[in-house]
C-alpha cells in the first residue's frame, strides 16, 4: 500500500509540474512572436489598407477567418464608407497572409490601383468586379482561388503578377 501511495503521490507531483509548464507556455517568446509578427504585417500593410486599423482587421480577420471590417474615411461632403467580408479561405497562418496580402496589392498596382478603396480590397480577397481607371476589371479573389485548393505560384499566374522565389511579388504587365 506504502509504494501505491508513493506512486501515486510521484504521478500526481508530474502531472502538477507539467500542468505549471503549460501555463506558462503562454509567456514564453512564441506568444511574443505572434503579437510582434501580427504587428509587422498590420505595418507593412498600413499603407495599403488606409489606415492602420484596417490593416489591422485585415491581418485579424486572415489569421482567424473571421469577419473583415474595412472603413473609408469620410470624404467632403460625404459618409465614411464601409464593407465587410468573411475570408474565404477561413483561418490562414503568418506566411499565408503575407502572401494573401502582397497578391492583392500588386494585383491592385496591375490594375492601376495605388490607393484602392474598401470594396477595392474586398474584391481583390474574395473575387468581384472593381472600377479601375482604364475601366471596370473582374478580380477573381486570392482567396477564392486558394480557397480551391489553388497554389500561391498559380494564383499569382491568374493576378498577372510576377511571383518571385523569395516569396515577394511585383506587378508583371499593365492590363
């Protein structure tokens, strides 16, 4: 009974010690990591998406697939707009909405785009028409494509836009 009651007291004091390692498995450097890498992508993008909230709900919204809230400052004598959007592909990890990200701005340059509006933005991610300054262009959605099991190299083909080795992307021809 003395060495069941050892055991027993020896595997309880593992599982506690264990325990205490998952806990604080949250403080370590990869949770860092994740908020200084969703950071950097909400900078990088910032310009883009016109506003650093919005580069923020952008970078949020890929990461956990969930609802993307866009809004456009309010011009002279107009309304702030706004569009929202589910990702279509749901959940994507850092290097997925890097790229997400990069396809759809250098597809908006393709198209004559430096500045593009919500809904800009919207219909290059998930697929609709936009207005660019030579007329209106159909985007087919990054994450649409990828949501069909597309990859990153294919997608980039369907954009006309250049995709490099090293992950980076540049606008390939004007339309």
């Amino acid at each position: 009974m003395k060495k069941h009651t050892q055991l027993f007291s020896s595997l309880g004091m593992a599982v506690v010690l264990c325990m205490s390692c998952f806990a604080s498995a949250a403080d370590l450097p990869g949770a860092a990591s994740d908020e200084q890498e969703s950071a950097a992508l909400t900078d990088a993008y910032t310009a883009f998406a016109g506003s650093s909230s919005n580069a923020h709900a952008l970078v949020d919204g890929l990461l956990n697939g969930t609802r993307i809230t866009l809004e456009a400052p309010a011009a002279a004598g107009h309304h702030a707009s706004q569009s929202s959007f589910v990702p279509k592909t749901g959940k994507l990890g850092y290097d997925n909405v890097r790229m997400a990200l990069a396809l759809a701005q250098a597809a908006l340059v393709k198209a004559q785009i430096t500045q593009p509006t919500t809904a800009q933005i919207e219909a290059v991610l998930n697929g609709g028409a936009i207005m660019a300054p030579y007329g209106p262009a159909q985007m087919p959605g990054i994450l649409a494509l990828r949501s069909r099991g597309q990859v990153w190299g294919n997608i980039s083909k369907a954009l006309g836009v250049k995709l490099a080795a090293d992950g980076s992307v540049a606008a390939a021809s004007k339309p």
